[in-house]
C-alpha cells in the first residue's frame, strides 16, 4: 500500500499534538487487527497551528494524496482564515485530498456542505479517547481505501451514503452486493470487509452498470467470480464466498458472465 502523507491542523498546539498520537495509535491498530492493512507504516506528517503553516507545508512539499485533519474553528479571530477556507485551498492543489474535520460545534458543519468541501468525514472534539480512536480508525480506513482506488484502478468508484457521510470504493473492490435483513438498507461486501447503508438493489443497478444481477436479491461485479457451477446454481467469488443465483436469471449468467469472462471455472 502507498504512503500517503497524513496533515494535522488545529489552533490549540496540545491538542493537535494528542490528535497525531492518536492517529498514529489508530494506524497501528489497523495494521495489526486487519491483514489487508498489515503493511501500513504511516504516520502523521506534519503537525500545524493555523492556516498559514500548513499552507507553507503543502506547496513547499508539493503534497499530492494527502490525508488532512482540519479544525474547523481555526482562530477565534472572525475575519482570520478558518478551517473550511484550508480545506478549501486544500482541494485546489490536491484533488484526491481526504478532508476530515475536527469540530467541538456541529452548527459549522452545513457551511461545509454549502462551499462544497466534500469532507469524508466529521469528529466531534467531546469524544472521550477510545471513542476518538474508534472514529479515526473507520475515518482513516475509508481515505486509505479510496486513496488507493485511485493509485490502483483510477477514478471508477463506487459512491454511497451512510447518515451525512459519503463513502467509496474502487468498483473493482466491490465483490457483490445484497438485500440487507434491515428494511431500506443493502448490505455490501468488498475486498476489505463489509458494510450496510440506505439503498435500493433497483437504484444501484441502474447507477451501477459493472453490477450484474443474478437474482431478485444479488448484484454481483463479475471481474471477482472465480467460479461457477450451473448444476446448483452457484457463483463463488474470489474471496471463497458464495452466492446462489436465481433459474429466472440462467441466461444472464450464462451471456453476461460465462461467455465473456473465460478465466471463470466452471463446475
């Protein structure tokens, strides 16, 4: 996996330096709790008290596929710069920036929806300090993921919602995706692991042409099928799980998946 440089902002210069240990904690703990992210050795970069800072670090660094966790409330001063004014300047020089905001006041998080940030993510300064591991880990786990997507695949991502955060990854990632048990929510599983979020199989697969559907209640990507068994109607992907698709669905299977992907077996 690549290094990706990792930037800390905020005002209060205790504060910042807690927020670098405890991103570096949360980095080993996914390195050490998940073999996909076993060869992370990242650290925070560089750690910054206001704007200026870290502006003068990213051009001098010419920083491109940067994490940056940004306060929001970067000075008390009204007319000084601000958080959502870095992240602003962040996103011209860095297109694949991976903005995370740290506010102790959520009344400044439609100001970011309103100048377009696109931040992946928002943490509340009143966690304790387990909890502000547990959201860095999901935070820096989702940029780690879509950082790579890019590096790997591009920009062919796979784009959901989970409550006000937005989330993607890389199609080639996606392995398939089903009707969740929970009413309105589907349930995804990729190469890193498995999520659930608000969605209808029917809208995806109209957004979501690289998913074929093989019943009323699989969409499946056919570049991760290894193989195939038409006798019990069963597709196993590349990471040993499997689906069974619907008879209704044979001649899909059969023309959009067995006669175009020839690295399939078939049972």
């Amino acid at each position: 996996m690549t290094n990706f440089p990792i930037i800390v902002c905020d005002d209060d210069q205790d504060l910042a330096n807690q927020l670098a240990q405890n991103i570096n904690v949360s980095i080993q703990n996914l390195a050490d709790d998940n073999p996909s992210y076993g060869k992370l050795d990242e650290k925070v970069t560089f750690v910054a008290n206001d704007f200026a800072q870290t502006v003068g670090y990213i051009v001098a660094n010419d920083i491109k596929n940067g994490i940056y966790f940004l306060d929001i409330e970067l000075s008390r001063e009204s007319k000084a710069k601000n958080g959502v004014d870095l992240a602003e300047f962040v996103k011209k020089q860095d297109e694949n920036a991976q903005i995370i905001f740290v506010t102790a006041y959520d009344k400044y998080a439609p100001l970011t929806y309103r100048r377009h940030i696109g931040a992946i993510d928002y943490i509340s300064k009143s966690l304790s300090q387990m909890e502000t591991i547990h959201r860095l880990e999901e935070t820096l786990r989702n940029a780690f993921d879509n950082l790579s997507s890019v590096g790997r695949y591009g920009k062919h991502d796979f784009t959901y919602k989970m409550g006000r955060r937005g989330f993607k990854v890389s199609e080639n990632e996606v392995v398939f995706i089903e009707n969740s048990i929970t009413q309105h929510k589907v349930h995804m599983v990729t190469e890193h692991g498995e999520t659930e979020f608000r969605g209808a199989l029917n809208q995806i697969e109209t957004k979501a042409p690289f998913l074929i559907r093989v019943s009323q209640s699989y969409l499946i990507n056919p570049e991760r099928v290894s193989s195939i068994n038409p006798r019990t109607q069963t597709i196993t992907f590349d990471n040993d799980m499997s689906i069974i698709y619907s008879r209704r669905y044979k001649k899909i299977v059969q023309e959009k998946i067995i006669d175009k992907f020839e690295d399939i077996s078939i049972d």
